[in-house]
C-alpha cells in the first residue's frame, strides 16, 4: 500500500516468476535502447543476499541504523530478486535502474571519507594486513575488522553521509527502489570489494603500505618502512598477479636508479727534483 497524492492504493501482487522476467525483460529492451549491456544485482538463489566479509560488512552496517529500517527488508527482497537491472559505481556515486511497476533511474552519493579519519585507520592497521590478496579477500584479524568496521571511526558511511534521488513516486525518505540499491551496493562488494575504496575515495593500498599515516597528505607514497627497500616481514605480491586476480591497474614501481660511478682516484703529484 502506498500513498500517491489522492489517496491510498494497493500494490498488485507479483509473484517472483512474474518479477525477475519483468525485469529481465526491462533489462534487454533498456540495454538495445542504449546501446549497451546492463550491469545487473542478481537474481540471487537462496536465502543469503552476501557471502562475503565485505558485502556482509556492508548490509550490516546498512541495517546498525534505525534510519534505514522501515525500508530496507522490501529493499532487500528486490535485490536479491534481481529487480536491480543496472548497477554501476564509480568515485563516490552509485547509477542503478530498478525494475518495478516502471523502471525507476536511482543517483546515490557516498560522502567521501575524511582524510584525518583515513589515516587514522590506516595507522591502526599498519603491520596487520599482510597482502593486498587478504585484504580484499577479507582475509582479516579480529582487530583489523573491529577497526575497519567501527561505527563512528571505521570505514562505512553513516546516514548523513549517504544522500540519495529516485524518479518513482513515492514519498518515503528511502523508497524500496533506493534500498535495493544500497544492498546491491554490497552484493557488487562480494565480487569487487575495492569498489568500497573507491566510493569512500581511498586508497586501499595505504592499509598495506601505512602511507597514509605517514605522509602529510593522503597520496604521497613511500617504497616502504625501510630506506630503500619495501616494508620488512610483509608479503609482497606483484602487481601482475594482482591485476589478475581482481581486476585492478596498479601502478608499476619506477625501476631502481643505476649506482653513480664511482670518482677515479686522485693521482698524486710527485714534486720536480731542481737541477743543479
């Protein structure tokens, strides 16, 4: 039931298979009208909508916050139903179109992270994260989570940090289009988590290196925490497999310079004997 203005109206009932082959169907016909192929969330079998550290991170801060309550369980239904047909994130934005009685457009913005907080965190973790592999993986300590995870000083945006538009007409705060859309947001993480660095606009490779926490400002990098050399009793993967492995452009190192040549010795000048 919704309200539109005139009065209340009651939903249609639409059964799953009735559902996901409306939005298949919106997803084809959208894709050849733009020339292009959908990114969608799902439909997702069984019960769980995330499976792994960081999409379940994610949902659970989503659903810490009674802001959000009212909305999120249709959300979540739509999500893993696969009623969100396009789903793309880039820098601190998240672009979707959802499927319903329409096809409604969703602009969510992500406020970016402060920078003070950031190296706050990336400090906290120096020394604790082996890889960028276990990082992403979420191959995490019991610390590093606690950090990361921390209501007020982790990395996942609050309520006043997320700001949010949808085209359809109802007049909730959050309408279940939009809901969808923050759980598709976690279920894209199970595939490519770095996607959360990006909406926080960080850079995941400071929990590794601790660069963050050492320079002045967010960016200025350092081969490591000897001089020379790369952080000691640290695994080190190189940036080829990790490209592999999640799809990620990592900046190739600049090769070491060449030595100077050593200055040739001085040849020392013998005093000229005088002639009698």
């Amino acid at each position: 039931m919704a309200w539109y203005g005139g009065g209340f109206e009651f939903a249609e009932y639409v059964s799953v298979a009735e559902r996901r082959a409306r939005a298949r169907q919106a997803a084809e016909k959208i894709g050849r009208k733009r020339g292009r192929v959908l990114a969608p969330v799902g439909p997702l079998e069984g019960n769980k909508l995330v499976r792994t550290f960081w999409g379940k991170a994610w949902c659970d801060n989503l659903e810490s916050y009674s802001d959000f309550a009212n909305r999120l369980p249709r959300g979540r239904s739509y999500a893993r139903h696969g009623a969100v047909i396009d789903l793309g994130i880039a820098g601190g934005k998240v672009s979707a179109l959802v499927s319903g009685t329409s096809t409604y457009e969703i602009q969510v913005t992500i406020r970016s992270l402060p920078a003070g907080r950031w190296r706050e965190i990336a400090a906290a973790c120096t020394g604790m994260i082996d890889s960028l592999v276990d990082l992403l993986g979420g191959k995490l300590s019991p610390q590093v989570m606690e950090i990361v995870t921390h209501r007020q000083r982790g990395l996942f945006p609050s309520p006043e940090q997320i700001s949010f538009a949808c085209s359809c007409p109802d007049w909730a705060g959050m309408c279940k289009h939009v809901a969808a859309v923050l759980y598709g947001v976690g279920v894209r993480f199970d595939d490519q988590p770095e996607l959360l660095f990006a909406l926080r606009g960080v850079d995941h490779a400071d929990l590794i290196s601790g660069a963050a926490a050492a320079a002045p400002q967010l960016g200025e990098r350092r081969a490591g925490g000897r001089p020379g050399g790369r952080p000691g009793g640290r695994k080190v993967i190189e940036s080829a497999d990790l490209s592999a492995l999640f799809g990620i452009e990592v900046d190739q190192p600049a090769p070491d310079a060449e030595p100077a040549p050593a200055p040739a010795p001085k040849r020392k000048r013998t005093a000229k004997r005088k002639r009698r």
